[in-house]
C-alpha cells in the first residue's frame, strides 16, 4: 500500500479504514510517507489488519507517538525495513518494537529514540541489520543536550551484534566518539559500504588511526563522512590505496593538504563527491596545486566539491569550474576568493544546484546577489550564513527574485 505523494496530506484514519477495511496477509508494505493527517489509530489499525507487514515507512506523520509503535510492536513481529524518524517517539517504544521484530534489516530514526539502551537492544536482538540511519533531534527548550549523545559504547555495541551492516549513519547532538569505537567497528563489521558520523566534539577523538583502520579492513567502502577529526594527508594517502571505488569523501574540519588531494585523486576514479575543510589551525592547506589536480583528475561522475577555509585563488577556482561540471559547490571560509573570479565562473556552472559561500565576502550588495541569482538559473540552495556584507534588504530582494532559491544565513 503505497499512498501517492500528492494524495498524502488528505489521508486520514478513515482513508486507511476504506483502504484495509479487513484484516489480509496479503498488504506486505504501507507507505504512509508525509501523511500528516495519519494519527496512532491509523496505525494501530495498520497493526492489527496486517499482520504480515514487512516494510513500513512512516516519515512525515508527525502525530504518531509510542502508542501507535507499541501497538506496532504487538501485532506485527515479521517488519524488515522501519522508517519512523518521528520526534514524538521514544526509546522505550522503539526498543520495544526492535525487540519484537528480530529480522529488522533496515532501520531510520530520530538520534533521541536510539539512545545506548536501544542500541543494546539492536545488537542483541537485530543480527540481520544492514541498514541502520539515524538523525540527529532537534532538541526542544526542556531536552537535555547530554540524552542525545554517542558514544563508543554505543558503537561497540553495533560492531558486536550487527556484523552484517552495510550502511551505517550516526547523527547526534553531540558525538564522543574515539578512534577505539572505530577500530572495533571495521574489525568487526567489514561489510561496511557507507559510513557516516556526524561533527565529533570530543577533541582529538578521532584521527588518522580511526579512519586508516577502517579504510584498511572495510574495503568494500564507497562513502565515508567524518567531521572535525584530527585527520592529515596520511588518512587520505591510505584511503587511496585501500579504496580505489570511493565514490564519497567527507572529510570536514581535517589537517589535508595538496598532497592528500593529489594522492587521492590520482587513485579514486569513481570519486563523485570530495568535501575537505581545512581546520581553522593549518597555516597552508589546500592551495591552487590541489585545484589543478581536482580539474586534471575527477572523474566524468564527479560533481560534488567543497574546499572549506582553503587557500585557494580566484585562478584556482576557475581552473576547477572550467573542467569539472559541477553541481554542487562550497567554497566557505576560502578568504582568498574575490567576486570577480567567482563571476568568471558562472559560464562553467549554468547547471549548479547549491552554492555555499558562508563566512566570506565574496557577495558585497544587491547588485552583486542579484547578478549571481540571475547568472546561475539552476540554483535551489545559497548559503550566505555570516557573510556579514550581505544585508537584509539584499535578501529579501533576492528572495522576491529567485523565490525558487533557498537561501540559508
């Protein structure tokens, strides 16, 4: 039972009354994705008139709570893939369903349901997991920060239980984290093909050691994502010869510098996405050179790149544009870069979706926002966040404009 995306805010509970109106082994799948109408006696009727259910998908419907998952949990014990990333549900429900649904094999949540409680309970209880996404909670005013926290237990906990994981994403608001968990994680769970953890706050938790190890031992590995690590040349120079199909790299907030960039890009032809920030520590980063390379060496497939607090100059800029066909592009923090060399680009990027300029001064007035609104028609997203020359009025105008364009400050 898949509702139609445009039919989906006109579901009710008497829609999914008329739609099962008895119960059948026969609806495997409910797809109730941005049905916002959809309350805990749509699902709890869901529960109860199909109990053969083994994929759900739940994103969107706001209004469901524990109620409705632990009338889930009850009727339904067959569930394979559960996509709840709901803010209203909570450990205690999620645990329990989880508990009750052994061959989950894919899992979405909100980080503040998958706390180490629930994680125990996944490891324990969830031996066929490969797919496991967590978001990170928008905290309210009353939720502490420290009730939505990773940490290594946690992860040791997945690498003891769900050795058959495959897609691994952990987002929390605060991550504490060392390379310890990570080495327990590519040991034991090498079937790892995409890894992502969200900005690290423990200091020096994880460095190059975490990241070698696991590019070392999960070689079928085709994205990874790790930010604010102290990660140098030496993480990027391994992954190069471990990894040669990445197709993602996100590495934010490291210690790389052209040579990691050359090494890597020389070695990963499958490369379609490379974010690397340059931490706001390094004297000399990533400059012009690594910007010859990229153009010299990406793939036909590549169209990501970020160079966060580069050193890198209008000409370098232009060198990447001129080459690679890009569709996303940030360049925040990168001090160096002028207007006039982004505006010498704009030729090269007519079919750019996002741009993030954040904490630059590239942008200076309405004319030159309006300039670049106009020169890029393809453009859904601007980030401008502290780009303190970039008034109000400007993005108002800007907005009125380009009211296709999301603008982020």
């Amino acid at each position: 039972m898949d509702i139609w995306q445009k039919h989906a805010s006109k579901v009710t509970t008497d829609t999914i009354s008329r739609i099962v109106p008895r119960k059948t082994n026969f609806i495997s799948s409910v797809n109730l994705t941005n049905c916002i109408g959809v309350k805990d006696e749509s699902l709890q009727h869901i529960a109860v008139h199909c109990p053969n259910l083994r994929n759900l998908y739940l994103n969107g419907c706001n209004f469901i709570t524990d109620h409705g998952i632990f009338a889930l949990a009850r009727n339904c014990g067959a569930l394979e893939t559960v996509s709840i990333p709901l803010r209203n549900i909570s450990e205690r429900a999620l645990s329990r369903l989880v508990k009750n649904n052994p061959g989950v094999k894919k899992l979405y949540a909100y980080s503040i349901a998958v706390t180490e409680n629930t994680i125990k309970v996944i490891s324990t209880g969830c031996p066929e997991l490969e797919k496991l996404i967590v978001y990170e909670a928008s905290l309210e005013d009353e939720q502490r920060s420290y009730a939505d926290v990773l940490t290594d237990q946690m992860i040791r906990y997945l690498a003891s239980g769900c050795r058959k994981l495959r897609k691994l994403t952990l987002r929390y608001n605060q991550v504490l984290v060392t390379d310890k968990s990570l080495a327990s994680l590519a040991k034991r769970c090498r079937k790892l093909e995409s890894f992502v953890i969200d900005y690290c706050d423990k200091d020096g938790g994880i460095t190059d050691f975490g990241v070698c190890t696991i590019a070392q031992l999960c070689r079928n590995l085709k994205c990874l994502n790790i930010s604010n690590g102290v990660i140098t040349d030496v993480s990027l120079i391994v992954i190069a010869d471990h990894l040669p199909c990445l197709e993602d790299l996100s590495l934010e907030f490291s210690e790389i510098t052209d040579v990691g960039v050359y090494a890597l890009m020389n070695r990963c032809e499958k490369l379609a996405r490379l974010i690397v920030h340059n931490s706001d520590s390094m004297e000399t980063g990533i400059t012009d050179n690594a910007a010859c390379v990229i153009a010299n060496y990406a793939s036909d497939d590549f169209r990501s790149l970020g160079l966060g607090f580069a050193d890198i100059t209008d000409e370098g800029l232009k060198t990447i544009c001129f080459n690679v066909e890009l569709s996303f592009l940030s360049i925040n923090g990168c001090s160096k870069l002028t207007y006039e060399g982004l505006k010498s680009c704009f030729c090269y990027l007519d079919c750019l979706w996002n741009l993030d300029i954040s904490f630059t001064d590239i942008v200076n007035g309405d004319g030159q926002l309006l300039e670049l609104g106009r020169s890029l028609p393809c453009l859904e997203t601007l980030d401008i966040t502290d780009c303190f020359s970039v008034s109000q009025e400007s993005v108002k105008l800007f907005k009125e404009k380009f009211p296709h364009c999301k603008v982020n400050m």
